[in-house]
C-alpha cells in the first residue's frame, strides 16, 4: 500500500433517504440527502480525483466521521465488476433481513472488495 490520507468531518453521521418519486413517476434524491451529501463534498480536504485503485476505510461516530483514503498498488489486476461496490453490498444484505438477521442496522462492521 502507498500513500494514506485521513481525515475528520465534523459532523453528525446520515444515512442516505431511498429515492423519491413524483406523480409522473420520475425519481429524485430527496433535499436532505442532497444537503448532506454538498456538505460532506465542501468539507473534505484530500486529493482529488484519485485515479487509481483505492481502499477506503469510513469509522462512523455520533458526531462526527473519520475517513482514511489509500492508494493501493496500481499494477494490482484490477475487479472485472464495474458496479459501485456499496450496491452489491446492499443488495445481499437487503435480501438477508429478516432471514439472516433481524435488520441490517444490526451490522456494526462490514468489509468489501471487488475482486
């Protein structure tokens, strides 16, 4: 692994609100969401447009977030999925309520890789 970058946001920790639909159908974020996400993308002070391989650690607390962002070795192969790896992560864990666990709030830790 080579460079790591960590950082802090100050603020309370939001988990992202389901899309919304209007009577035509058409789906949009809701404002909240859209709030929280401008101000978390004004906050963070790291390089921009990492454009390599990448691990991400997020510790969420009560008030605030830490994130560590680090680069990893750009000759490793790379995943053939090319999908977000947080939406192959929900999809299984979606279908696992309530046959699994109770719900999916219960999972404190979790760790991904595309492979």
């Amino acid at each position: 692994m080579a460079n790591s970058k960590k950082q802090t946001f100050q603020v309370k920790p939001r988990a992202k609100q389901r899309p919304r639909y209007t009577k035509t159908g058409h789906a949009y974020t809701p404002i909240e969401t859209r709030q929280y996400e401008s101000l978390i993308s004004r906050l963070y002070k790291g390089r921009t447009f990492v454009d390599c391989p990448i691990e991400v650690e997020l510790i969420f607390f009560k008030d605030k977030i830490e994130m560590i962002i680090t680069e990893l070795d750009p000759n490793e192969e790379q995943s053939k999925l090319r999908g977000d790896i947080d939406n192959y992560a929900k999809a299984v864990l979606d279908a696992l309520n309530t046959i699994a666990y109770a719900d999916d709030k219960q999972i404190v830790s979790l760790k991904l890789r595309k492979k």
